[in-house]
C-alpha cells in the first residue's frame, strides 16, 4: 500500500505508531504523533527510517517500507 503525503486515515495512524515505538528502542529515528495525517513530520519520520533500513528515504511509505516495518 502506498502512502501518499497529506493521507488521512487508520493505516496512516498505525505507520505512525510503528515509527513511534521504534524511535523509542532507536533514538536515531524521529518521533512523529499517531495522529492518522500523512504530513511533513510523517514524511520525515519515513524518511528517517528508510535511511536506518537502508531503502531509497523517499518519504513515502511503499511497500518495501512496509516490509521493513513489519
């Protein structure tokens, strides 16, 4: 599932959430708010962590980066 920069919805709020707790066990990935919006924070937040997974930091969470979540 792509993801697209102002998206709003639940999938948003779970990517949100994933990145959340991971930025608490690796403090080089950024805190975002679970708030279901797919704005710039988000899109920071996905491309710190495509940085940390080694994919391409798009910022747009595809489905290699949902692979990576998971």
């Amino acid at each position: 599932m792509i993801l697209p920069e102002d998206y709003i919805n639940r999938p948003v709020r779970s990517l949100q959430t994933m990145l959340r707790v991971l930025s608490t066990i690796f403090p080089a990935l950024l805190n975002v708010n679970p708030d279901g919006i797919y704005g710039e924070s988000t899109k920071n937040a996905v491309s710190a962590f495509q940085r940390f997974a080694h994919l391409p930091a798009t910022g747009i969470a595809e489905t290699e980066t949902w692979n990576a979540l998971a």
